[in-house]
C-alpha cells in the first residue's frame, strides 16, 4: 500500500476552518436567505391583517354576515344560510315596515340580560360572528316584521288567519303546513316596538312567547341592528330578501307605516 500518496491526499483536502470566516459566510447566506423569505410572507401578514380590520368595520358599521342558527325562519332562510344584514337600512330617518326580515338584539326583551362571559372569549367569538363564520350571539334574533308601532294584531280570524288593523293578511311565505298561529293573541304594538314573529311557525320562539313579560313581547325599534337584505351563501341561494306584499293592503293604524 502507498501510504505516501495517502497522506498526500489527505493534506490536499480541506481542513476545519478554525478562522472562523467560513462560518460568519454561512451566516451572511442564512440571514440573506432569510431576509428574502420573510419580507412576502411578512407583507402577506400585514395585508392579511388590513383586510381583517377593513372587514370588521364594514360589518360593524355599513353590512354583517349574520349566520342562520336555526330552522326558525324556513323556508325563507335555512340553516347554515350566511345573510347579509344591511345596517344602513334604519340610521337616516327610515323605520322598520311589516314584512321586512329583520336582526335585533333581544336583550331586554326576548331575554333579561346577556349571559356573562369571558371578556376575550366574547371579543373573539364576536369578531368571528361579524364576520359570518360563527353562530351570533345568544342575544340575536331574525324575525320578520309584523306589526309596527299602533298595529292591532289578532290571530287568529275566523278563517284561520291573522289580522292586521282589520285586515287579513295572506302569509304565503309560511312553512308549508304551519297555521299562522296555534296561540291566540290580541295586541297593539306601543309607538317605537314591533311584532315579530318567524316563518315556520311551529319551530320560532318569538313575539308570542313573551306576551307575560315587560313589552308584551314587541321588541324596541333602537334594538334593530338591520335588515336582511340578500342571501350571500352557499351559492346556490344567492337571491335578495325583498319585502313581501302581503301586508301591502293593511291601513295604517296610529303612528303605523305599511
């Protein structure tokens, strides 16, 4: 064996770089390397971030995707249906009408006082509910309109129906099979409340089940947080809630508006 020419080898090949050089190049190349990795991420971050911002103060103050939680309002709204709810529809002088979907805060009315929760857990569970990927809080309601300030609303006539100052009123937006009714009642909304009641009927806890309690079940109109004005998902029921025209023949009753 020709161990000359092995240790010839041997002191031909690199050694350990005890000068350190070697190590401060592998260094630089990491940190350049890293530079030019996180400056898109980095922007990505921050663009994602203003686009969150943006988009909670739009559905705080001008339009809120608003989860459907329940089977209440079928078969206008089903479950898992997104809606968004147009906040502008009642801040420049306009009221809510019969007929119109609305969202309201319960509280006061529906339910005495908001349930206690974590602070953090109720920021965060909100910003996700604003923003339409979790339910609304256990204060929100959707409804529709039934009656308005100085509405005389009886259910039912002898025909089954309900009446509107006088007026039976043709609900064809009813879940199929659902009377309007299986409680009687006999009100007249106060100035500055509603009536709402949901579309099937048999499955809404609504204006009837708190005809016992202070309100006499009607929500106050300051308590509107908007009006449902499209359904946004899934796609297949893209479509606008526009007002129905069953209550387009009722006369105004007080301070009522048709």
């Amino acid at each position: 064996m020709d161990t000359e020419a092995q240790h010839m080898e041997r002191d031909l090949s690199p050694g350990p770089d005890t000068s350190g050089e070697g190590q401060r190049s592998r260094s630089m190349r990491f940190s350049r390397y890293s530079g030019y990795a996180a400056g898109p991420w980095r922007r990505a971050g921050l663009l994602a971030m203003v686009c969150a911002v943006f988009l909670l103060l739009l559905s705080h103050f001008v339009m809120q995707p608003f989860l459907i939680p329940s089977g209440s309002m079928e078969p206008t709204l089903q479950v898992g249906d997104r809606v968004l709810v147009n906040k502008l529809a009642y801040r420049f002088g306009s009221v809510p009408h019969r007929g119109d979907v609305v969202v309201f805060d319960g509280t006061g009315s529906f339910v005495r006082e908001a349930p206690s929760q974590n602070p953090v857990t109720r920021a965060l569970h909100g910003a996700a509910a604003a923003l339409g990927l979790a339910e609304p809080a256990d204060t929100d309601y959707i409804k529709r309109v039934v009656g308005v300030g100085g509405d005389h609303v009886v259910c039912c006539d002898k025909r089954g129906r309900l009446e509107v100052n006088g007026r039976p009123v043709d609900e064809t937006y009813l879940y199929p099979g659902n009377p309007p009714s299986k409680v009687p009642f006999d009100i007249v909304v106060p100035e500055g409340r509603l009536w709402v009641m949901g579309d099937h009927r048999s499955r809404s806890g609504d204006s009837r089940e708190h005809l016992g309690e202070p309100g006499g079940g009607t929500v106050p109109v300051d308590k509107v947080i908007g009006r449902a004005g499209w359904i946004g998902w899934p796609f297949g029921r893209w479509s606008s809630l526009t007002r129905t025209g069953a209550f387009a023949h009722v006369p105004a009753a007080g301070g009522a508006h048709g």
